[in-house]
C-alpha cells in the first residue's frame, strides 16, 4: 500500500486536479489589493493551471520541490506572481511574474493598427525564471542581467501564457524586452509592433549571424555595437504575439513586411572589437575593465 508521500509524488507527476487541499492552498501570502489573480482565478485555480500544463512536472524532474507561492496585488492592476523552491527566500526564486490584462498602451504620436486600440491584451511586464539549483559554468555562462541559469522552459512557458490568454479571451500578448538578447529570444513568438524595430533587430541577427547568441548580447549590453556607423544603445518596444486572425493578418500583411525588409537592409552592422575587448565578463556576469580609468 502506498504511503502519503508516494501518492503525493504520482498526483504530482500525473498532474492530476484532484491535487490534496492542503498542497494547493498552502503557503499563499496575499500582501494587499484583489485576492484573485487577474481579478479572476483564485490561486487553487492558478496551481490547476500550472498543474494542466505540466509546470509541476517539469519542477519535480529539476529537483525543484516541494513550490512556495507568493502573490503581491498592491500594485493592481500589475500583480506579481513569485514560485520559491521550498521556501520564500531570494536564494530560492524560481519565477518572477509580473503581470496585468488590459489595452494597448497608446500614445498621440504613434500610428497603430486599428485593433491595437480596441484589443485587449495579457501584458507581460516583468518575467524572471531560473534554476536556484544550478550555478553558471563555462558551458552555461551568465547573460546579462541573469543572476541563475534558466529553466529550459521557453516553448513550454509561452504555451502556458497562450493557453491562459485564451481563457481571457485576448486578443494577443504583450511583452517588452528589457534587454537585447530577450528580444531575440521572443522573437521566435512575437513580432515588434513597429515594422522598423523589427526590421532593426532583423538586420542585426542575419549581419551577426556567426557570433553567438550569448557574445552577442553581451557586446549589445556593453555598447560595442555599431549601427550605421553609430553607438547602438537597446531601446525597448512593444511585441506582441497575435491570437486573432486580425492581429496575424497585420504581421503578415504586404505593408508591414514591406516596412520590415526596407528597415533591415543597406544596414551597417559592426562591433566594436577593440571596445569589447577592454571588458572581461565573469562566467557568473560580473563585468570588470581590463583598462584602468586614466583620470
């Protein structure tokens, strides 16, 4: 006959609904504002979700449980999800989620589709996610910004976002890179609202086709790259990865693949070499000149 802890560790594994109460509506912190996530769901209904789309499968294979959950809404409408390996501590933070739903976020001196100013959309203002257990090594060096390894969840992650979108009812989804290498990372799922981003980002990753993806954003990060002859410095903007045929139909659309290819060529992209020598980076990111400050 089982015991407890085998029957635990097989409804977790099958991830299974009928998920023991106490596991399910444990350890939930609600520091202030709406109780229910996206004024919605209540966390038993979240940890389903997770729960549906293999999210506590994949965290048992890592070693990565049992899940602590945190929920902060005094910032509401942007709540912030927070799942801790064992206990609510920095050291254990495995996802870092800040999110609201709602529109597009206009403004007077930009053009939009029209559906960008009707639509709603799930926004994706902030997402960390990372391994507590692992460390950085010469395989698996930092990126910047990164304090742990990631999880190897990207396909699996953006599905689960689709998958709530939907139950939303949402007409895409919106993230906003806070750095380079995450708009590269998107961009196998999300277009950039402005066909000239796009086409910009385009014509970094076909003329810098031979460096890697992690020397890459780490010359971008540094300032080592030359755009046209200039400093290229991230700024970030909106993408968004379409669920209505609307929205799909504006990317794919003869205009804006026209803005795209006219945006990314006859482009000048360079590194700066010498600059980027000048810097050591530490497996764990730490960032150090090589050159002494001569003032």
């Amino acid at each position: 006959m089982e015991d407890d802890k085998t029957k635990r560790e097989t409804q977790g594994e099958n991830l299974s609904f009928e998920l023991r109460g106490d596991e399910i509506l444990a350890n939930l912190v609600e520091k202030a504002g709406p109780s229910l996530f996206l004024g919605r769901y209540s966390l038993f209904e979240v940890k389903a979700l997770l729960a549906r789309k293999n999210f506590f499968k994949e965290a048992r294979r890592r070693g990565l449980w049992p899940l602590e959950f945190s929920l902060d809404s005094s910032e509401y409408p942007v709540q912030r999800i927070q799942i801790y390996w064992e206990k609510k501590v920095q050291e254990r933070l495995i996802v870092d989620l800040k999110i609201k739903e709602g529109p597009f976020p206009l403004t007077s001196n930009r053009n939009f589709h029209p559906i960008l100013e009707k639509g709603a959309f799930l926004h994706l203002e902030w997402l960390t996610l990372q391994n507590p257990k692992l460390d950085f090594n010469k395989s698996r060096p930092a990126l910047p910004g990164q304090a742990r390894p990631g999880l190897g969840l990207g396909k699996k992650v953006v599905d689960l976002f689709v998958y709530l979108a939907r139950l939303l009812d949402c007409d895409g989804i919106l993230a906003f890179p806070a750095y380079f290498h995450n708009a590269l990372l998107f961009s196998r799922y999300f277009h950039f609202i402005n066909p000239a981003k796009e086409g910009e980002i385009l014509a970094i990753r076909t003329g810098l086709a031979s460096i890697p993806f992690k020397q890459l954003a780490w010359i971008v990060f540094l300032n080592c790259l030359r755009l046209d002859g200039r400093i290229y410095e991230w700024r970030a903007e909106e993408q968004v990865l379409p669920l209505v045929d609307e929205l799909k139909e504006y990317f794919l659309s003869k205009k804006y693949r026209f803005e795209v290819i006219k945006a990314s060529q006859n482009r000048l992209v360079e590194v700066d070499w010498e600059s980027f020598k000048r810097y050591q980076i530490s497996i764990s990111g730490e960032v150090s000149s090589l050159i002494a400050d001569e003032s």
